[in-house]
C-alpha cells in the first residue's frame, strides 16, 4: 500500500503522543505541530493527505487554518477536534470545508476508522487532480493549447521537424500564436541547441533592417561607432524567427534570399564572410502566394521559406478551444494568492459566440481585464469588455436599387471598402502616414487626401 502522510496539530503535548500512538501504522508517517503557525507552514511546505488539527488553540485557530487551506487550495483533507460543549464549532467547521469531526477524549475505533474514511476521500481526490492534469497535458504540446484536429496536425508536423534544420514558414492572423508555434519547433528540435532569435520586420525601419539581420562594422556609417552582431549570427547553432516577412522591402529581400541560399553573408561596411548554422522560421499574417501574385514578394525568395508550411487556423474556427484556453488564462491571470476565477455560464455563452478578430491575444486580453473586475471569485457577462456582449451588426449585402445609375452604386462601394481598408492600415501601421501609404500602395499626398476626405481621426490609431 502506497505510503501517506499525516500532520496533527495540538498545542497540548500529551494530546499529541496520544494521537501519533493511535494513528501511526506501518504505511502512514504521522508529523505534528503545537501550534496553528507551524500547522500551516508544515502544510504549505510539505504534502500531507490528512489534517487532524484542535480549533481551538492559541494563535492561529483551527478554524482559521481550514480557511487557509480552501483560500490556497492545499490538497489536504481535515479533520477537526472539539470538545463536547463545542458541536456548533465543528459544524462550523464542516461548513468551511472539514471532512469531518471528532469530540474529546478521542477513542481509537472512531479515529481509526474516521481516518481511513478521510484517507479514501484524498485518494479519490488526488485521482481526480491527476486526471484533470493527464488532460491538460493531452492538449498542450510546448505551451500551446488546444483540442482542435487542425492544430493536432501542426504539432505532429512540429514534432517530425525535430530531426531536421528545414526552413519553415507560419501563416496566420494576427493573434493565432504564430510566435507560440515557432518557439516550439525550436523547443523540439534535437539538432538546435543555440538560442531562438526574432524580429518583427515591421517594426524595423528599412534603412535600419539590413544592420539588424546582418550586423555591422565600426564606421559602416553616421551612427555606427562600435562592430554591430546581427541577429543571424546571434542565432548560430539556432533559429531565427523572422515575424511578418511579408513586409521586408524589395532590397532586402534579395539579400535576404541570398543568405538562405548560401548560409553566409558580410557584415554592413565589412569584407569578411560570414557562414552561419540558422533555421530560419518566418511567419506573416498575410498570404505570401497572393504577394507574389501582386508583385510585391520575390517568387524566388517564397519558394525558399516555403520548404515547410504551418497554416494556423483563427480561434473563430477553433471555438472548441475558448473554454481551454479562457481556464488557462483565468489561471494566468488569477490575483496573487487567490484561485483563478470562475467562468459563468452565461459568460462563457458569450465567449463562445462570439467572433475573435483578434484571435487568442484578444481571449487572453478579455480574461486578464475580467479577472481584475470579477467579484465573487466569477467571471461575469458583465466583466467581460462591452464587444462580446452587443456585437457589432453583420455587415448586410450590398442592396442593388435598380432605381439608381450603375455608377453611382459602384462608387459608393468603393469608397466603403477604401475607407475599411485605410482604417485597418492605420491601425496595422499606428497612424504613421509614409507607412499607411506604403502598405496601400498610394502617395503619400494620396492618402493624406483620403483621410481628410473621409474625416479619419489619425491619433485614435497613433495610441493603438
């Protein structure tokens, strides 16, 4: 039989020969403590199946100890003494979460047999405990969550890339964990052993990018007073994870491809060549295929990031994930000392129903402000942000009025999806003009015109 431990807790030292005497057996290890402080500090430090503590005593009470054990969810079952004129205590008691009670003198058969009872209810307990983790570890592959079949086949593509250095390229929405999964092909891999290096090409203004990826010389220009390490070398023996590729400028790209090509490159201002052992991992939220089709991505350059393809599916097409991954980040985000808060089910409704543009950054988002303003230890509707409760209305189809000319309907269809599609790049771009302008493929005199046109606020997307 599997060996467990039990504490007593009694601030009389008789009391506790007596009980140590009757319970000790040759699979239970009996500890003790004279007091309710040593009692909770031996159960925060240690694992005990059963409690058996006096409420009263001094300092720290019996009963204040049970309230500790539900607030920090120590996995203990308690049983409480009390003497004769006490009952209602030790109702109390039961109330608060004890198994059960025992009144002074304690007899052995009752003890005995109260014990078993308690130690059967902890084994059931520790079982259900065990199951509840064997089932997150089910759907947890590296840190990323999930039930849904699609991502299941991603992890088991992410496991066979383990024993190769292949190129791999992520496409995904904005907030689908592209970053989640690239660190797990880099986590898994038994070849890699140097670090995982990444860059938001984005965010990195193209005159600055060059000396980013490749690093470079003292004097190479204005501002380079000292030798600069890039992030390909930083990443030797490792991966570098390239985020957004899709916007690396045209120059670039050339260069870029050739360092795929030939694992070496020079520094900016420098003649020395450099080789390097990298897998490079990119990823975009856009479809590199349709940027070739348009012209503004290298076919030459697609063709060798595209060795091995993840397509990471939205969470609207994952809903079987909201309720995993709303636990998970109520856990996250649950205040110091407290458990995680509870999901109602009327909120949980809401989660499921609703649409998640901003895929499991915005879930992650919505559950950490819930888990501030929750009362109750709940979860709420609401607690939830105003979006997931009053959904914006679908766009209805477009209504044709025969009534009206052809052009005039047309015009205003185009200016709907002008003005949709600056608004986003505004956002994507954090109200910068010259870069709005660019990803719409217009002047910047264009788009300035448009804007006023349309009356877009800018600083609305500048504190985005």
């Amino acid at each position: 039989m599997q060996r467990r431990r039990i504490l007593v807790a009694d601030d009389n030292d008789a009391n506790l020969n007596t009980l140590r005497h009757l319970v000790q057996t040759e699979y239970l290890d009996v500890d003790t403590a004279s007091n309710g402080e040593e009692a909770l500090e031996a159960l925060i430090g240690s694992t005990f199946s059963v409690l058996i503590t006096d409420l009263r005593m001094p300092g720290l009470s019996g009963m204040q100890i049970i309230e500790e054990v539900q607030k920090r969810r120590i996995p203990t079952t308690v049983i409480v003494m009390t003497g004769h004129g006490s009952i209602d205590e030790a109702v109390q008691a039961m109330r608060l979460g004890a198994y059960d009670f025992l009144t002074k003198p304690i007899d052995a058969g009752p003890l005995r047999l109260t014990v078993q009872r308690a130690l059967r209810d902890r084994e059931l307990h520790d079982e259900v405990l065990s199951l509840r983790e064997q089932l997150q570890d089910r759907h947890s592959f590296f840190g990323i969550l999930s039930k849904n079949r699609r991502m299941h086949q991603a992890f088991e593509l992410i496991s066979n890339l383990a024993h190769t250095t292949s190129t791999v390229l992520i496409e995904g929405e904005t907030g689908t964990g592209k970053e989640a999964v690239a660190k797990a092909i880099h986590l898994c891999s038994e070849i890699r052993k140097g670090p995982m290096v990444a860059i938001n090409c984005a965010a990195v203004p193209e005159t600055l990018l060059e000396s980013e990826l490749f690093g470079h010389e003292k004097g190479a220009f204005t501002s380079a007073v000292a030798q600069r390490i890039g992030r390909f070398e930083l990443a030797d023996g490792g991966t570098l994870f390239l985020d957004e590729v899709g916007d690396i400028p045209a120059a670039m790209q050339a260069k870029l491809l050739r360092v795929l090509q030939e694992r070496r490159f020079e520094r900016v201002g420098g003649t020395e060549s450099i080789e390097v052992d990298v897998r490079v991992i990119a990823a975009t939220n856009r479809s590199l295929q349709r940027l070739v089709k348009q012209g503004t991505f290298r076919e030459d350059l697609y063709y060798r990031l595209n060795v091995v393809k993840i397509d990471l599916p939205p969470l609207r097409d994952r809903a079987e994930d909201v309720p995993l991954l709303a636990a998970h980040f109520a856990r996250k985000y649950a205040p110091p000392g407290q458990p995680p808060r509870e999901i109602a089910p009327q909120a949980m409704d809401l989660l499921l129903h609703y649409r998640w543009p901003g895929n499991i950054r915005e879930l992650e988002n919505a559950i950490e402000r819930a888990s501030v303003t929750a009362q109750d230890g709940a979860i709420r509707p609401q607690d939830l942000p105003s979006e997931l409760s009053a959904p914006g209305r679908q766009r209805q189809p477009f209504n044709i009025d025969l009534h009206r000319p052809l052009p005039d309907l047309l015009g205003e269809v185009t200016a709907d999806i002008e003005q949709q599609y600056i608004r986003k790049a505004l956002k994507k771009t954090h109200g910068n003009i010259g870069r709005c302008a660019k990803l719409c493929g217009l002047s910047r005199r264009s788009i300035s015109a448009k804007i006023a046109e349309y009356q877009i606020n800018k600083a609305v997307f500048k504190e985005a």
